[in-house]
C-alpha cells in the first residue's frame, strides 16, 4: 500500500523551526534540580496509600466499594467457584467466557457443570463472544491507590473479553496488589522488558457514563458489574 | 444554536444573547457543573500536595513540547518497529484525505468511532458520510450529539445542556424507542444500538489523550468503553491525534491520568485508561491487523512558534477552565461557534483560525482567573486572553479608536477649551436619545446593554471651587 507519510519532513521542519527559541518555565517542578521531576516524586505529591500491604489492601477494599466494583477475598479456589457459581445463578448465566492461564484454567475446572464455556482462540466469532453472559479473565496487576485492575493482551485473553460481556469477572493473587500507578508501570516494565502487549489498560469500576445530568449510570457500553476474587 | 450567515463575531453575539436569557438551559448547565463541582473538591483534597504535583505536570509538558520534534520522532520509530504506520497531516483536508483514501483501498463499509476532538475540528465524519461511509459515534454524549445532528456542547460532556426528557423525545424521535425520563434507561438504548455498530464496523476511529514517546504508545481515557470496544473489534484502527499530545515517559502518565481524572470529572481515576503500542502482537487473541496514527498539524506549529503562548499547547483538554467559567456558565458552549469551548478554546482558536476573525472570544472573559487557577497543567489562561487582546489591538489597531485618544489629548492640552467642553458635556446626555432611532447609531453597540452615562450639570472643577469658597467663608464666620 502506498498512501504514504504525508508531510513528515515538512511538520519537522515546522516544529524545529518553531522550537528555536526556548519558551520560559512559569511553573517550575520544586523538585526538578534543572532537570524533569522523576516519577520518584510524583507518590509524594498525589493521594496517600500507606506503606504496609494491610493499608494497601484497605485502600483497595475502599475504593472498590465507591467505585461499586464488587471484591470478594476468597480462601482458595474452592471459595471462588461457590461465589462464581452464586453469581451464575443470580444472573441466570449460559455461557462465560474466558482465557487460557494458570488461574483461569484451574477455575475451569471448578465451575458448575450446566455452564457453557467459550474458550477465546485467535480468529474467534465476535457475535458468539457478545451474546456470552460473562467474562472471566486473570490480570497483571491491581493497584490500591485509585481501585483499579490492569489488563493486558497477554495477561486477560486479548483486547475485549474483559470488556464486551456484561459482566467482566477478575480472578488474581494478593501479590498482585501494588500501591500505586508508579509502581504498576516500573512492574509492567520489568514483565514486558521483551515487549510489551499491544494493549495495556488500567479499568477502574465498572463501564459507567454521566452524560445524562451527570448522573452515575453503570454499565454503558462495557460491563455493568465488575467482580474481583481475590485469591491469598 | 440557530444558524448564521456573517461573521465569527455577530453569531457569537446573536447566540450569547439567546443563551444568557434562557433561564431553564443555564439551570440545567449549572446543576450539572455544581455536581461536577463537588466531586472534584472532595478528590482533588486527597492529593498530598496538588500545587507540586501541578507544577510537575507543567515541568513535563514544557519539557515535551519544547523538544517536540525528538519526541515524535522518537515515537514513530518504536511505533513503526512494532508495525504501526504514521502518517503526518499538515492541514484538515490532508487527514481526511488520507482516512478516506485507507477506508476506500481496504474495503471498509462501516466505521465506528470513539470520541475525538481532532474528529470534529477537521469535520472527519462530514467527509465520511459524503463518501458514502456510515459512521457511528459511540460515546454516549456524542452518540446523542449525533443523532441531534448538533457539535458538542462541551469537550468533555458533549450533552451536558440536555434534559433528560430532552433525550427520551430525541430517542423516541430517531430510534422510535418509548418515552422514559430514567437516565439509566436512556443509557441502556443506546448501549443496545451501538454493540452492534462495534461488532460490525470494519474500521475504529479514535482520539488519544496522550503520545508516549519513549514506548510508542497512545492512551486513551474514558469511562464508559466505548473506546476500548472501538480500538478492540474492528480490523483498522486509526487514531487522530494532535502533535502537541506528547508525553515523554510511559511513567510519566502515573501523574497526568490521576490529575486529568480529577479535573476532567472529579474521579480518583477515569474508568478506563488505556495504552496502545502496536497493532495485534504475534500470539494476542484479537486486536486489529493494521493501526493507523494520523498526526494532526493544523496550525499546531503556529502557536508552537510563539514561545509566549507555547504553554497554551500543554492542555490536556479536562474541561476543568470551562467548568468553572462564569462566561461558559452563562453563554453555553455553543455560542463559542469552535471546536474546543471555553476559556482555553478562546486562547487556542484564534491562533488556528485566524485572530482578527476570532479576537472576539478574548473579550468574552471577566479575567477573574478561575480558569487559571483550576488548570492541571498550569496554564495562565486569562494572561494567554490578554495577550492575545494586545496582539489583536497591534496588528490592528481599532478604527477610529486612534482618532479619539488624539482628540482626547489635543482637548487635555489645552485647559480652557477643556474647561469649555465640560460645560457642553450635559448636551450629550440630551442628544442621545434622539440618536435611539437614527438607522446607525454609532453608539448602539454601547447602550443596548448599557445606560448612557450623563454627564453632571456642574463639573467635578465647579463643584470643588464652590465647595471650596464656602469653606473659606464658613471659616470666616467662625473666627469673628
Ligand atoms: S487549559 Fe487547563 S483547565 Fe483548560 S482544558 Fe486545558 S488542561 Fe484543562
């Protein structure tokens, strides 16, 4: 295909010659010795976590429940299948969808046995993926300072499973709680140091809107329930 | 909104007009930004230190921008190793071209698209449906703009003007759906049409909040994901992005997504914010085969140009400056007659449209300086409105304005014959009613809003000398 680059040489050169006097700081970081503020300091200035994992996990506990996400702590696997299956249940579930992976898989194993599964494979039928009632994914990593879960496309089964069904279901490990974003990056760093996945999304809540009123309306496009089993 | 032939200006003043005296429309815009209001205080209070963090914010943008050409260059050549295309857009017609000319050479029948600024500053879905594209909007408050086939009201809360009833006739009206006055139902029609525009478009069409250049990434903020479905299903991913969105470290987005959420809409952080390096990996389930990122000059590079005014590129577009505006408040986002509202849209637009054309919006401010003071980025918005006052005036000074200062000091010169003048002064107060009802009126732009000022009878001068005298002989009087 040939449409090309455009003007590229011609928007350069317009930025280099645009950018040949320095514009003044009016607002200078604090803590910018001359140079950038380092993402070190950015944990002193934004909202406080708290240094131990129990603070932590208050913090997340916290948040979810205003961001009306629904977090379940679970003993071990068995736990989660019994809330699994309960959730089943209230919502009438036929067929979830989800992944392959450690967690995932060992989950597979426990759901209840009139479940449909679809199994997500490369090539997959969007219409079978949007017509399932649920969505089962692992993640990388949960983050106590805003509440959120962080999915990848390696880690949750490609770019929408945890997104198209109606009800989006997290299964993850307490380790994976880090405090802030500043941490999820440096740790997505090190995971993906071979490259990163095409997609990395940080999901806060449930979907929701405010674009009637400014009132708070779950469930807009995406999911509108976001369960998290929290595994020791 | 009615429509306008004419200038910039005289639309501005025939809608602000409208708008300031429609009561009901301000109410339902003042309730929805008091709601606004409250949430962003009670987030914005638990940052340890909001100040440093917005002075951060400002380092990093400063350091971006003023190094723009490393930056984008740095990300084409990640984004182009993991089999990304850019393309480089100088002008409107430029990106539309190149979108239409990709829709046309792959195949596309259907498109989706999430929001995007940059969408309605080049008029891209005009050009897509002239062509014969369908195109759907998939944002909830942009869906609704669409189907009322009116430009949003607001950057960020494009149907934030709307009464719910307002939509359920607008539903009822297009979609033919009963009458309901529940948001959450209003909500659920819509999530119904559009699953199926995402499962059946070929190509999504997306903005991005952020560039992340030492990655090759974009980020994209939302709440409801629509964008992430519109990035996720279709086979083309094209994302229209001005140059001035860079970032220069994947890390630095821990400070800006928490800061953009907590001014844009009083979150701890917005629903969905996620980044994009790459079509589809080797090994990835899904995702689309080829990502189009299409950077948007369009007189970016002009304001770049002005080191004065170059800080005005650091926004971030949360709409917080709009939210607080009292003029926002009161004239409604349309009358601005632009693509970005509000006081940053008053700095921005004459630099992309022409400032003699739209000079006008610098006078639409109280310079209060809320919008300053509420900015993440720490953008002086009511300094950028004055300058570009003084650099309309410089260009072109005002007709007829020279003239009367000349006047003005010929007259204070030369005392007697401004001794005589106060004393015709009062004249003036009589002519100008008769002048009412003269075809031009050469004042009228004046009284209609105001009242004629009438000069005294007896001058300050007068006044002061008899006030003066009588003193003296009261003083008199009291000494014998
Ligand atoms: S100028 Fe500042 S407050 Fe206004 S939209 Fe941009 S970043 Fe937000």
């Amino acid at each position: 295909m040939s449409l090309g680059t455009g003007d590229r040489t011609a928007i350069l050169g317009r930025v280099k010659e645009a950018l040949r006097i320095e514009a003044p700081l009016k607002h200078p970081a604090e803590r910018s010795a001359g140079g950038e503020p380092t993402t070190a300091h950015f944990r002193e200035w934004l909202p406080p976590v708290g240094g131990s994992l129990d603070e932590r996990f208050e913090l997340f506990a916290r948040l979810s429940e205003t961001l009306k996400s629904e977090l379940h702590p679970c003993a071990d696997m068995a736990e989660a299948a019994v809330i699994l299956a309960g959730l089943a249940k209230e919502g009438n579930w036929k067929t979830v969808a989800l992944h392959r992976g450690d967690l995932i898989d060992a989950l597979a194993e426990v759901l209840p046995p009139e479940l449909e599964t679809m199994r997500l494979k490369p090539g997959y039928d969007k219409d079978q993926l949007e017509a399932c009632d649920a969505g089962i994914t692992e993640c990388d990593l949960l983050v106590a300072q805003t509440g959120s879960v962080c999915v990848t496309s390696k880690s949750a089964g490609g770019r929408v499973l945890s997104v198209l069904p109606p009800h989006h279901i997290v299964i993850a490990r307490r380790s994976q709680l880090v405090t802030d974003l500043t941490e999820a990056y440096a740790s997505l760093a090190a995971k993906y140091r071979d490259g990163y996945p095409s997609m990395i999304s940080f999901i806060t809540g449930p979907s929701r809107t405010g674009d009637i009123e400014r009132i708070l309306v779950l469930g807009a496009h995406g999911p509108k329930r976001l369960t998290i089993l929290l595994l020791p | 909104m009615t429509t306008h032939a004419g200038l910039p200006r005289h639309q501005f003043q025939q809608d602000a007009n409208l708008t300031a005296n429609d009561g009901p429309r301000r109410e339902a815009v003042r309730k929805a930004l008091g709601n606004y209001q409250t949430a962003r205080n009670r987030t914005g209070a638990t940052f340890t230190d909001w100040k440093s963090a917005r002075n951060a914010a400002a380092t990093i943008k400063h350091e971006a921008l003023n190094h723009l050409d490393r930056y984008l260059e740095e990300f084409e050549q990640k984004f182009t190793a993991r089999g990304g295309k850019v393309f480089w857009a100088s002008d409107s017609k430029q990106a539309r071209d190149y979108i239409l000319k990709l829709a046309k050479e792959k195949g596309v029948r259907s498109i989706v698209k999430s929001k995007a600024m940059t969408g309605e500053e080049i008029h891209l879905n005009e050009a897509l449906l002239e062509e014969g594209y369908g195109v759907v909007e998939s944002d909830l408050g942009e869906y609704i703009q669409q189907l009322k086939g009116e430009p949003p009201y607001h950057f960020v809360f494009p149907c934030m003007h709307l009464r719910r009833d307002e939509i359920s006739d607008l539903f009822h009206r297009e979609l033919g759906t009963a009458q309901t006055n529940s948001p959450e139902e209003l909500t659920m029609i819509a999530r119904r049409v559009l699953r199926r525009a995402y499962v059946e478009a070929d190509m999504g069409i997306s903005g991005a909040n952020f560039i992340v250049a030492d990655t090759g990434m974009i980020s994209i903020t939302e709440n409801e994901g629509n964008a992430r479905l519109t990035v996720g299903l279709p086979k083309i991913h094209v994302a229209l992005i001005g140059i001035e969105k860079m970032v220069p470290r994947l890390g630095d987005l821990a400070l800006f997504l928490p800061m953009l959420a907590t001014a844009g809409t009083g979150q701890h952080l917005t629903g969905y914010n996620s980044m994009y390096g790459g079509p589809r990996q080797p090994g990835e389930t899904d995702g689309p085969e080829e990502f189009h990122v299409v950077f948007l000059d369009n007189h970016r590079t002009r304001l770049l140009a002005d080191p004065e005014q170059r800080d005005a590129l650091h926004c971030i577009r949360c709409g917080a400056c709009l939210n607080v505006c009292p003029i926002f408040k009161n004239i409604g986002g349309h009358t601005y007659g632009t693509t970005y509202q509000g006081p940053i849209g008053s700095v921005i637009t004459p630099h992309f449209r022409g400032l003699q054309d739209w000079k006008h919006l610098s006078g639409a401010s109280s310079l209060c300086g809320a919008c300053t003071e509420t900015c993440p980025v720490g953008i002086d918005i009511h300094h950028h409105l004055l300058h570009n006052r003084r650099n309309a005036a410089a260009q072109k000074p005002a007709s007829g304005e020279g003239l009367l200062w000349k006047a003005f000091v010929f007259l204070m010169k030369r005392p007697a014959l401004y001794r005589l003048a106060t004393k015709f002064a009062p004249l003036g107060g009589l002519l100008q009613p008769l002048l009412e009802h003269v075809p031009f009126n050469p004042l009228h732009n004046w009284t209609e809003t105001r009242e004629f000022p009438q000069a005294p009878l007896r001058s300050f001068r007068d006044q002061f000398r008899a006030h003066q005298a009588a003193k003296t002989s009261q003083a008199k009087g009291g000494a014998r």
